[in-house]
C-alpha cells in the first residue's frame, strides 16, 4: 500500500502461524463451476473440463484434488501494533488521512467480506447452487457475529484467474469502473466477454530468488522451492484451457521483513522496492493473449546472490 517508508500497515506485522498437526489436513476432490452466457442478462452453470471446454452436468467434469485445512480448523500466531508509528502526532507527519488500527483494520476487512459474499451467494442464485447459497448464509451469519464481538474479522483467502482476484473494488458491473479498466489491454479482453466475472486467464505465484538458489539449512529456500514446483505444476494443469501461470520470484526486498529479523538490522546491499515488484507483475499480466510469461526473475544491481 504505497512505499515502504509511507505503507500505512507498517503499523502492524503479522507472523506465520505456530506448527499444526498433519491431520489438520486432508484431501479434497473439486469440481469447477462456470457461468455461460445464453443470451442478454441470462446466465446458466457449466462444469469446467480439462484441458477445456465445460459440461452441463457436475459428474462429467473434471475433478482436481486439493490438500486443504478441514472446516473449524485453528491457526494462532503473533502480530503487533507498533505504539510508535501509531502516534496520532506521527501519522499527521506521514500525511495519513486517518489512523490505522486494528479494530479500523478489523472494519474495513469485514465491509469488504460483506460485499464479496453477496457477489458470492448472487452467484449461487444464477448458477442454482443450493449448497453454495446456504454456505454462503452461514457466512454472513458468522460475520454478524464476529461484528458483534467487536474484536475480530472474517478474512477471506483464496486465489484463482477471475477478475476478483485482481482487483479490489468488488462491484464488477460498475460501468464507470469497467471504462476505466477497459485502458489496460489485460482487462479490456477480459471485459469484452461480458459475463459478470469475466475471466482474465491469468494465475500469478509470488515467489523468491529463494527457490532458485539454496543455502545450506535454509528452511526458507525449501518453501520457495516449493512455490517454484507449485507454479509449473499449475501451469501443466490448466495451460490447456488457455490460462497462463506466472511466477514471479524477486531478489532482496526493501520491506518490513528486514526489520523483524533477530538481528533487527536493514537488508545488506542494494534492494528493490515494491513498486519494482508490483510492475513485473503488471507487465507480465499485460501480454498478449497468446503469450505466457512463465518464470520472471528479478535483481537489484549489485545482488550476487
């Protein structure tokens, strides 16, 4: 959210979660709902195929498998506020228009849930998924709850190649906001579908200079490993179907991870910014729909390793 110097959630770091047992785990089998157009402003659901195409019926499409946490599963880890940087006096130095703490965190990541689970459920009205919809009430009944509370939010995690999972503004119909979009070559294609989630073809994985070069002992490297593994694997599995996977893997960051190191001391030598991340990733997105930019590594002038 801007230069590290002036990124507002500077005020607060958020750490891995503590170590969980391997049954909290199990595999799923998945099926892919879609939305096809029939005729104007009228929609009906199909069950993805790889490697393309759809079916009408849910027992001819393809499944995937998925290693995934079981529903009630529990994950506790730190985060902390630094008192410093939440100063009234020191964010009116920051220009910050309003100050950033947890419960205004809490707020504002529960406005935007409320808004993608009714995307979500008006989704399971058009496709006529009864057991999406009724998930999705219990959703919203649980986040009623948890603002009630007054001490916590409901976050939601996923990924995927929509259009949602690009952007953060959720009404996706929003004429104004779609002309806008409409300048980016990425979008536009993706708009011309005119389904309500267009689909923008493409999956990103952010991953490290980590997964490329290993250091001996370095449990760091062996999850980027991973995310490297992860990307190709993904690529295999839905190139077919005309999407691209990236994996974008930088090298020394500047960014508050330095600064929560043992050593409390800043990255040595050179770095990127975040800026420099952000439009890899933009340029990667922005080609043409033909092209597949696969594995993006990334520098700073001076990093050896």
């Amino acid at each position: 959210m801007g230069p590290s110097g002036a990124d507002p959630l500077r005020v607060l770091s958020a750490f891995d979660s503590k170590t969980v047992p391997a049954s909290t785990f199990k595999i799923y089998l998945l099926r892919t709902s879609t939305l096809e157009s029939r005729s104007a402003g009228k929609f009906e659901v199909a069950w993805k195929q790889i490697p393309r195409g759809s079916v009408k019926r849910a027992e001819d499409s393809t499944p995937v498998f998925a290693e995934m946490a079981a529903p009630g599963s529990v994950f506790e880890g730190e985060w902390h506020q630094n008192a410093f940087l939440s100063q009234p006096e020191i964010g009116k130095a920051l220009r910050r228009r309003a100050p950033l703490n947890v419960s205004t965190l809490f707020e504002l990541v529960n406005n935007y849930t409320e808004q993608l689970l009714r995307i979500q459920k008006q989704y399971a009205e058009w496709s006529g998924l009864a057991l999406l919809k009724s998930t999705v009430e219990q959703l919203e009944a649980r986040l009623t709850t948890v603002r009630e509370a007054q001490r916590g939010c409901v976050l939601p995690l996923g990924w995927g190649a929509g259009f949602l999972s690009k952007v953060a503004i959720l009404n996706t119909q929003d004429e104004t906001y779609r002309g806008i979009l409409r300048q980016v070559g990425l979008y536009a294609r993706a708009i011309q579908s005119g389904l309500p989630f267009p689909k923008t073809r493409r999956i990103v994985f952010l991953g490290s200079v980590a997964g490329f070069k290993n250091t001996p002992g370095n449990m760091y490297s062996v999850t980027k490993w991973a995310a490297t593994g992860l990307a190709e694997n993904t690529r295999l599995l839905v190139t077919g179907d005309g999407i691209g996977v990236t994996l974008i893997a930088p090298g020394r960051v500047d960014t508050p991870f330095w600064s929560h190191r043992s050593t409390g001391a800043a990255a040595d030598g050179p770095s990127l910014t975040a800026e420099h991340i952000a439009d890899t990733i933009v340029w990667a997105l922005d080609q043409p729909a033909s092209v597949d930019i696969n594995t993006v590594l990334l520098r700073p002038i001076g990093q050896a390793n």
